[in-house]
C-alpha cells in the first residue's frame, strides 16, 4: 500500500456506509422538498462529495512533502475530482430542468429564489462563520485592516459565493480554509439565474431539444474559437456541462426507460468508468459527454449493482452538501496539529488512518449541520415561499 494506493478509497468508504447504516442515523431521510425526487440521485451525491474529499486528502499529502499544493500522481483521484464537480452541475441542470419540462402551470420565480436562497445559505454563512473564527484565532484577535475593509470583507464572503472571495483581515489565501469549493456556488446560481430566460423552451419538449443541440454546437464553435482566453473558456465549459444534464432531462422525456436489465446497465457504466479512469481521455468537452452518458444511466434507475439505492448511501447523499462544503473546515483543524503533520508523513498507512480520521469527522459535522442547520432552513424556504404565494394570490384578488 501506498499513499496513492487505490482500494483504500474503497475501503474507507465502505466504512462510512457502515456508519450510516446503523439504525440511528434513520432519521436522516431524502426528501424533494419541490425538486424532482430521483433515488439514483440521492445516493449519488454522497459519493460525488467524497470524490472531491478524497482528491483534496491527496493534495494535502502532497503539500505536507513537497510544500506544493498539486494533484495526486495516481490520475484515479484526480480524475474522481473532475468527475464529482462535473457530475454535481450535471445534477443540478438536471433537476431543475425536468421541473420545468414536467410542470403544467408556470414556474413560480420568487418562490424558487426563496427556497433556494433558504436551502444555500444556512451551511454557507455557518461554514463562513467558521472561517471567520480560524483567522481571527491566526491573527491573535487583532484588526490588520481597517474597519471598513474588515466590513467589505466579511460582505463580500456572505454573498453566497457570488462575489470573489477576498482574504480576510490581512490573512493570506483565506478562502482556501474551504479549499476553493465556493466556486462552484457562483455557478450554480448563474445557472438560477439563466433559468427564467430559457424557461420557455422547456414548455414542449421538442423546443426544448431543439434549443438544447443549438445551444451545445453554438458553445463548442465558441469554445473552439476562445481556447485562450481561461475565464471565458471555464464559464463556457460549465454551460456545457449545465447543458448535458438538461440534455440528460429532455432525453428522458422520450426514453422513460432505457430496454436493459438493471445488471447490464450496471456493467456498461461500470465499464465506462473504469475505462474513463484508465485512459484519462482529455479535452473538458469529450469527457463530459462519457460522463453524461453514465449521467443519464443512473438517472433512468441504474444503481451500480444497488449500491445507489442502499439507506446508507442514501443517507450519505441526504447530507452532501455539508461535506462537500465543511471538507475544508475539517482537514484545517486537523492538519493544524503538528503530530498529524509529522504522522502522515512517516508512511502511507499513517496517512490512511488520518483520512479515515478526516472522512470520518466530515461525516459527523455534516449530520450535526444538517440536522441542525440545513434541514430547518429547507423547511423555511417551504414556509416562507408558501406565504409568498398566499400574499401574490390574495393581492392579484384585489386587484
């Protein structure tokens, strides 16, 4: 076994299922709370989370020995990373998508802002508050900027990810203490955001198919054509991946059901993802499509031989965003001990009892957090949204 050694990652997560399948944790159920409820989804996303976990645990090591913040030399983590944050746009895109496509009435704008907003923020500014604490602890309680900028500062974070995150109180690369994953927020409402202007496309499902292939041909010339340009590039690769997933959602309007057993599904896409992890095929676009295609495997009902749809994976996935967001919070507090940075380093199995360690301790803070924090504010959102939709209905009564 090495530091880069493959089956631990099996081993470790079979033990955090083991965790979740103890009788306890039964009260951590999926809900939809208004969003399409897919079982293969649910227990998707708790291994999506752990891919990036795993791939940050590798980046760590290779910090500690070298002083460098680089990938792993074994492509199978670096490879897991990609896949989970790709897989993740492809599930939102998705979702949001379907809901569209299956709605017969129009989409309620405010109350989706709503309950979105309510279903974001609550981790997000906990996870905020928690980087808040670590650099005032780092800098002895003591203000290095003034207090304006302090003020901007702290605004700036709270803004849910949509602005750049700017280090706080003179304390340098501070949003790496969440290991840079916000970026993804800035994406994810983008895409909320885009959703009103193509929302009437998803009223047939046809225009919408129409409207999905131009928009896929017209990014890829554009792609093509503004490879140099990295910003542009990254935003327009992310539409491509939000695209696949609502590819994904209008195919299924066509094909309920895919004609093959449930074992057969699992061996193809199991088949692809062992062929993706060898072969590592470049270019953002042609991976993106492998990856839609096992995308579109799982959200037809394939559960990689049940595994997706065990209760402890669904569990798992229930409690997602929180490790994908507090990962961070986590691998700081415990590399901050100066053992632990001694100990992973003396061999590799040292360094897999840590990331047991770690993974461990992300999994309990991210029940804690749900249970405390992320459920409540969902249940908000429904409330608040609820009310939202009384007060317009009894207003356009008046009028």
């Amino acid at each position: 076994m090495t530091y880069f050694s493959i089956w631990p990652f099996f081993l470790i997560m079979a033990f955090l299922l083991c965790i979740l399948s103890f009788p306890y944790f039964s009260k951590i159920k999926a809900n939809a709370f208004g969003v399409n409820h897919v079982q293969t989804i649910d227990g998707l996303r708790g291994f999506l989370a752990y891919g990036v976990v795993f791939s940050h645990g590798q980046n760590f090591h290779t910090l500690l020995e070298t002083g460098q913040w680089a990938g792993s030399p074994n492509p199978f983590y670096n490879m897991f990373g990609t896949i989970a944050v790709r897989l993740f746009f492809m599930v939102t895109a998705y979702l949001f998508w379907s809901k569209l496509l299956s709605s017969q009435e129009r989409m309620k704008w405010p109350s989706f802002y709503i309950k979105r907003f309510c279903r974001i923020a609550p981790v997000y500014w906990f996870a905020c508050f928690c980087v808040f604490i670590i650099v005032m602890i780092e800098t002895h309680w003591t203000l290095q900027v003034s207090w304006i900028a302090f003020c901007k500062q702290i605004g700036a974070w709270l803004a849910l990810g949509v602005l750049p995150l700017p280090d706080i109180n003179n304390y340098m690369m501070s949003s790496m203490i969440l290991l840079g994953v916000v970026w993804t927020l800035q994406y994810e409402w983008l895409f909320y955001g885009l959703l009103p202007f193509v929302s009437w496309f998803a009223q047939s499902k046809k225009r919408a198919l129409y409207f999905i292939v131009y928009a896929i041909v017209v990014i890829s010339i554009t792609a093509f054509f503004t490879h140099a340009y990295p910003i542009f590039s990254q935003i327009l690769a992310v539409l491509f991946i939000f695209l696949m997933g609502m590819l994904c959602a209008t195919l299924q309007q066509y094909l309920k059901k895919i004609p093959l057993s449930p074992i057969i599904q699992s061996f193809i896409v199991l088949s692809i993802l062992i062929a993706i992890f060898v072969f590592v095929p470049g270019g953002v676009y042609f991976s993106t499509i492998l990856f839609a295609i096992i995308f579109f495997f799982i959200i037809s009902g394939c559960s990689i031989f049940g595994l997706l749809t065990l209760p402890a994976s669904q569990r798992m996935g229930e409690v997602s965003y929180g490790i994908y967001l507090l990962q961070g919070i986590v691998f700081y507090w415990v590399y901050s001990v100066q053992f632990i940075r001694h100990y992973v380093l003396q061999g590799s199995i040292e360094f897999w009892c840590v990331m047991t360690l770690i993974t461990s301790l992300i999994l309990f803070l991210a029940i804690f957090v749900h249970i405390l924090i992320e459920k409540p504010g969902i249940q908000l959102g429904c409330i608040l949204s609820h009310l939202w939709d009384r007060k317009k209905l009894a207003f356009n009564q008046k009028l």
